[in-house]
C-alpha cells in the first residue's frame, strides 16, 4: 500500500468516510474533521510511519507542516519518510 492510500485510510477512518470520498483535494474541514480529529490522524500517522510530525496542535499556523489540504499532508509526509534513516 502507498503512503498516499495510507495516509487517505487514515484520515478516511478519523472522518468515518470510504477512503474513495477522501480526494487529494479534501480539506480536513470539508471532511469534517476537527481539532480533536486533526491531532488523532496526526498520531496515527506518526504511529504508522513511525515518523515525528513537526505539528503544533495549540498553533497550526505556526507550523511547517502543511495541512491545507489531504495531498498537502501527504507530500509532508512523503518528506519526513524520505528523510528517515
């Protein structure tokens, strides 16, 4: 499975959606995921990859990863993958 399908399954289950309503489009508001929701994908992500996502839950806008939208935090996670040794 790619990091994109991944990364899509989770947010598709923090969302309670089919991963085939998640598109890279997606904003995280537009699935209906809140601040709560936003912290619980960015765990799962974390876990799953076992990556450490530079994020900020009390100040996302202060943040150098992108959670603009579903491909935004999939090409910042594709990064911090590449970047793991």
């Amino acid at each position: 499975m790619s990091i994109t399908d991944r990364v899509i399954a989770i947010i598709a289950e923090q969302a309670v959606l089919e991963p085939s309503d998640v598109t890279p489009d997606s904003t995280l508001e537009d699935l209906g995921i809140d601040s709560l929701g936003l912290v619980e994908s960015i765990f799962a992500i974390e876990e799953e990859f076992d990556i450490s996502v530079p994020f900020n839950a009390n100040e996302p806008e202060a943040s150098d990863f992108d959670i603009s939208n579903v491909a935004a935090i999939i090409a910042g996670i594709e990064k911090l993958v590449s970047e793991k040794v």
